[in-house]
C-alpha cells in the first residue's frame, strides 16, 4: 500500500502512480538530494499545489516548469513566492498583465495561495529543484507525474480552463481534450519573451470569460 502523501480526492486519484517503480525511483533520488543538497521548496512544500487545490474543486491550471532556485522563494504553488519575498521577473510581469487586463493594483507581495484556494491549481511540471541550478531535477521522474496529473484532469466532467504560457507548457496540450477543455496560450511571462505575446494577451479577463461560459465561477484575481 502507498504511502498516504496527500490529504484531500488526490490520493485517491494517484494512488496507482505512487506505487509505481518510476515514482519509487523518483522518491530514491529526492531521499539522497534532500540529504545531500539545498533543495527547493522545502519538502514539506514539494505537493502544495495539489494540498491546496482538491481534484473536485480544480477550474483552472497555470502550468510552470520548475520552481524557482532561489533561497526562500519555492513553496509548491507555480509562479508564486513566499510572503516577504521579492517578486520575481516573471511574477511582476504576470502583475503588470493583470493590472493592465483587469485593473488588479500590484500587490506588494507574491503569495498567490488565494488563487489556489478559488481552484486554480499552479502546478509546475517539476516538483523539485537544487539551489542555484535551474532544471537539474528534470527527467528524474517528475514530468512522468505532473503528466499523469494532467491526464488525470483531462478525465474531469466538467471542463477546464488550462492557461499555459511559453512553450515548455504548450508542449502539454496533447494531453488535453480540447474538445471539452478551454485553453489559453500565449508567450511565457520571462523578461525574456513577455514583449513577444504575452503582455497584451488578456489571459485573466479571458479566463473569466471562458468560466462564465461553462457555468463557473469567475476568479478574483486580485491578490491583496
């Protein structure tokens, strides 16, 4: 029997995975980095996104790539930082998006647990990552299940509105019906490509839009 890891309808849904030898190998490698390494999020942190935001009560997905490598700053949810953290590049220009979209002010801090807690799961397609070294946990396991998360949603009823910014999170559109689900792409937030598409490109208000459509809820967006 696995482990009881999550505490609300995930455990249920990925029980097969954490039996599986591509996660146990996975878990083997993060027991020996966490021992020998700075790791982040903290490992208390690492499932945050799937903690804060049920299967049943999921409506949105961003989908991130991997946590931010910085001391304080990872804490399981994408994009987001912990309170009393500077905001990242591309945090503040997910800030100006929505200032400029909906009229959000930019808050004075990163934490975005409120929009976890309204079903916008910030799920990163890896979980994990060393001190100062961008994408050194990638292809020990973890894309293997934020994939099975993915497809785990794409078997929802109801459907999804999926927001996936650059092409890292464009590449997992072939796991999404996009004959029920909603999907919005842009350029990825980064300094690097936000002038390219990504401001401008009014993925809040869309959002909402898309929600209203199928019957849910629109988000508060503003994070106060």
């Amino acid at each position: 029997m696995a482990k009881q890891i999550f505490h609300n309808d995930w455990q249920e849904r990925l029980q097969d995975e954490l039996e599986k030898s591509y996660y146990l190998a996975l878990r083997a490698f993060l027991r020996k980095e966490y021992s020998e390494q700075m790791i982040y999020p903290p490992m208390h942190d690492v499932y945050n996104a799937l903690h804060y935001t049920a299967f049943a009560d999921v409506k949105v997905v961003i989908l991130g790539q991997d946590p931010y490598h910085g001391p304080g700053q990872a804490h399981g949810l994408s994009f987001s930082v912990q309170p009393g953290v500077k905001q990242p590049p591309s945090l503040r220009n997910i800030f100006k998006e929505l200032e400029s979209d909906i009229g959000c002010g930019v808050p004075n801090h990163g934490y975005l647990k409120d929009w976890a807690d309204q079903g916008i799961l910030l799920l990163n397609t890896t979980l994990t990552v060393r001190k100062g070294a961008a994408a050194s946990h990638f292809n020990q396991g973890w894309e293997t299940f934020t994939d099975q998360v993915i497809m785990r949603l794409n078997q929802k009823e109801e459907p999804i509105v999926y927001i996936l910014w650059g092409r890292h999170a464009q590449s997992k559109v072939k796991l999404i019906d996009r004959a029920k689900h909603k999907i919005i792409q842009s350029a990825h937030p980064s300094p690097l490509s936000a002038h390219n598409g990504f401001f401008g490109s009014k993925p809040f208000s869309k959002t909402n839009e898309l929600l209203v459509e199928i019957g849910q809820t629109p988000i508060n967006w503003e994070i106060l």
